[in-house]
C-alpha cells in the first residue's frame, strides 16, 4: 500500500518568506509526527497529532513554526520568516498510535528546505 | 526528559567485518527501544525494537539489539556486514506511559567497504 508521502521533494526559499510543506499519512494511521533532521543532529521532534486530541508542540523551537492536521489526515507544517538556521531535511512520519509507545512510526522521504 | 546517547558518528568497517554499534539512554522509567536505518537514498524505516521479553531481539537483515537495563543500553550487533549494511543507523527510545514521542540519537553513518 501507499506509504507516507511528502512535497516538495525540495524547497529553495528566501530568507524571510514563508514555507508550507505537506504530508500526507498512511490512511488510517491516528498519529502523526514531524521532525527535523539537521546535519549532525539527528532527528528533532516537532510536534505530534494524535487523533483528536490536541496537538503536542512541545518541539516546536519557535513561534514561528505551526502545523495543523485537517480531517485527521493531511497535515501541513508552515514556518514562517524563514530563517538560514531552519535549513534542514524535514520528515513526517504516521502510526497506529498505542497506549505506551509501543508502535511503529513509518517515515516520508522528507522535505529538503534550503534558506538563502 | 529523555535522551539518547550513540557513541560513534562515523563507522567504516570491511566486509566480513563484525559490527557493533553503542546507545545508551537516560531515563528514570521503563522504555521501549528502537533501531531505525536510513539507506542512501532511501526513508528512514525500523530495523528492530524492543518492547519487553527477552531481551535479545533480532530484526531484519540478521541484526540484533541486546536490552542491557543495568548499563541503560541498547546496542546493534551483526557478525558480518556486507556492503549493503552502508546506511545510518539510529537509536530511539520512547516512554511506556500514555502516547510518547520518539527521542532519538544523532545517528552513526556506516560505511562498508567492499
């Protein structure tokens, strides 16, 4: 089946425009993820939908960063004045999500966001 | 909170070669444990993952982790990689209470020569 798909592929941004990207989630999956992965870094959570409930922004590094989820599906990750530090491969990732953690979290191919 | 901790960035082993790959992380709770892998080119997806049971577990491709509680570790092993085995590996952790997000290490690049 189609697994988590994300767009652009890549985007090349000025410094101070605003960005959206896109994920769409394994149909069915209630939880959905985004992190940052940044060279040397890892993967940094952002943020995590699950079901209706509302949203944990905990990773969020600023207010310059929202998401939101439409219909339980479809998520869209906006940053806004973009800066040159936020340049980094952004991934979003769905899941059967369980009571204690104990799931599988299935990752898109990222979105590659470059700041000039 | 939680963290992890993989101790090598960079691996480079020939083939044949044994491999073991370090994770220790900190929390003062139980865990469930992970390994994801990232092939060039390709997503990140899961190698293996430990809930609870035994503590040995095995995943795809003949890895295995061992859950060591006592030294707060998780390492990957395999006893011969191939030139296949290139990819980044990374260790994830996450929290047995209520919904938990994964924690993750900053991932070692794995470079296989033939």
């Amino acid at each position: 089946g189609a697994g988590v798909s994300q767009s652009p592929s890549n985007k090349v941004t000025e410094k101070g425009k605003d960005v959206e990207l896109r994920c769409d989630p394994i149909s069915g999956h209630t939880a959905l993820y985004w992190y940052r992965q940044s060279l040397g870094q890892g993967l940094e959570f952002l943020i995590y939908f699950q079901g209706n409930s509302a949203p944990d922004k905990s990773g969020l590094p600023s207010d310059r960063f929202s998401a939101e989820r439409t219909g339980g599906s479809v998520s869209t990750l906006t940053i806004q004045r973009t800066q040159q530090e936020d340049s980094a491969v952004y991934l979003c990732a769905s899941s059967l999500a369980q009571r204690g953690g104990q799931e599988t979290q299935y990752f898109g191919p990222g979105t590659r966001l470059l700041v000039l | 909170a939680q963290s992890v901790s993989q101790h090598n960035h960079h691996v480079i082993l020939s083939e044949a070669a044994s491999l073991e790959l370090g994770c220790n992380y900190s929390y003062g709770g139980t865990v469930n444990l992970f390994w994801y892998v990232q092939y060039p080119g390709q997503h990140l997806q899961l190698l293996l993952k430990y809930f609870s049971g035994d503590p040995l577990v095995k995943g795809i491709k003949v890895f295995e982790a061992e859950f060591i509680k006592s030294k707060f570790s998780f390492n990957l092993r395999k006893p011969s990689v191939q030139w296949s085995d290139t990819a980044e590996y990374f260790c994830a952790v996450n929290k047995k209470s209520g919904y938990s997000t994964l924690t993750f290490g900053k991932g070692t690049m794995l470079l296989v020569s033939p």
